[in-house]
C-alpha cells in the first residue's frame, strides 16, 4: 500500500467521495450533511491524501483543512473491501503528521452518531469528544471529537 498526498479531481478519487456520498446518505437527513465538495478539497489550506493498493487503485482518503489554530479532518474513507487492513489509521497517520510538520498541534473532526465504527476508529486514535466548534448547527446527529499532537 502508498499513501501520498494528491490531488482530489482524479476520476478514482472522485469515485471514492461519491461511494463516501452513497454510504453517508442514507444515514443522516439532508441538513445533516456537512462534506466539502471536491473545489474545498483543492483549495491550498486542505491536505488530501490517498491510499492505493499494489496495482495503484485508490482504496481510501481524508483530507485535512488547515484552519486558523486548527486542522479539521474531513472525508475519511476507506473502500468496505479494504477496511480493517489499517487503510484509516495510516491515512489519517500522514494527515496528521503533514499538518504537525506545518505548525498544526490541534486536530478536529465533526461525524455523525450513526457511524459507529468511525466513532470507535477515532477514540482509538486518541481523540475525545467536545463541544461543537466553527460553524457547525447545534446538530443531535453530530459528534465532534479533538486530539492534540502529542509534544
């Protein structure tokens, strides 16, 4: 497996957001959606990382917006077909240690409380629930969690 950080506007990649879309949908009503669309992705403050498999087809991604004190990590996903090969914990490894190299000490997630696996991936990774943060709605479909660099 090769995580690298790319561009999000390559067609395998695109396929990954929108089986993302697909799994999400279903879960959580429209207004409970907060994904960024594949122009945020591209913006210069989002890291976007890529994981491919030994024939090089993409198998999972996250992205990292670097805000003003901290990076909120978006759009982690990981193909069902290849979960539980740690895919999510190397991606959001690369993503993490990228943003620390850029001055990053503060990372942020907002998920929803229909994703219990991702919910449970997270605490293992050492982040802990807060309070909503930026602009998020006061959302009972959303869970927010924080994780500071280790020093």
């Amino acid at each position: 497996m090769n995580i690298a950080l790319e561009r999000p506007d390559q067609p395998d990649v695109i396929q990954l957001i929108a089986d993302l879309d697909a799994y999400q949908k279903p879960l959580y009503p429209p207004e409970s959606h907060y994904g960024i669309g594949l122009a945020a992705l591209s913006a210069a403050h989002v890291l976007f990382a890529v994981a491919r498999d030994e024939a090089g087809t993409a198998i999972g991604c996250g992205a990292l917006v670097m805000n003003s004190g901290y990076g909120e990590l978006k759009r982690m996903y990981v193909r069902p077909q290849n979960r539980g090969q740690g895919v999510a914990a190397k991606v959001l490894g690369l993503l993490e240690a990228e943003a620390a190299a850029r001055g990053c000490a503060v990372f942020r997630l907002e998920t929803g409380v229909h994703q219990p696996e991702a919910l449970a991936f997270y605490a293992r990774a050492g982040y802990a629930r807060r309070e909503r943060f930026g602009d998020y709605p006061d959302d009972p479909l959303s869970v927010f969690m924080q994780k500071k660099k280790a020093s």
